[in-house]
C-alpha cells in the first residue's frame, strides 16, 4: 500500500450501519447508471446478521455464571451452538 492510503479494512458490519447503507446506495446508483433503474429485488435482512463467535457466547455463559452466582458452566459446543441461534435473536 502506499503511504497516505487510507487502510482497507473488512469487518462483520449489519445490514442497517450507516455504512453499509451508504455503500447499497453507491451500488444502487451504479445500477441507475448502468441499466436504468436500481435492483429492486426485496433484502431479507435477517439473513445478514451475524452470528456470534463460540468465545462471544463462553463470555456471555461466564458473565451470566458471575452474576447468578456459583455453579457449573457448561461450554460444550452442543451448548454453544444451540446459544448462537438465541443470541443472534437478541
């Protein structure tokens, strides 16, 4: 990269950041230009949610342990990956 070249950086981002939104609506303008009209294909977007990391659920499972107080934490993957679809509900 060049020095004083802004840094590319790709991050997990939702679909509703303002970001992201700016970024449809370049891609929508480009459509417009190109073809006429933008995409107007509906966007589920629940599809574009992402899901939690298995650490970010053993720290959500510890935090709730610390405040319910003591007892057995249970991180099994089982576990873990019936939590990632309640969490990413939230």
């Amino acid at each position: 990269m060049s020095p004083g070249a802004d840094a590319l950086t790709i991050s997990p981002t939702a679909y509703d950041d303002p970001v992201v939104r700016r970024l449809e609506a370049e891609v929508q303008q480009e459509y417009v230009e190109r073809y006429g009209g933008p995409d107007e294909t509906a966007v589920e977007t629940c599809k574009f949610v992402s899901m939690p990391t298995t650490e970010e659920i053993k720290e959500k499972l510890r935090a709730a342990t610390r405040e319910d107080g003591p007892g057995r934490l249970d991180l099994s993957e089982e576990l873990i990956n019936r939590l990632r679809i309640g969490i990413a509900d939230e």
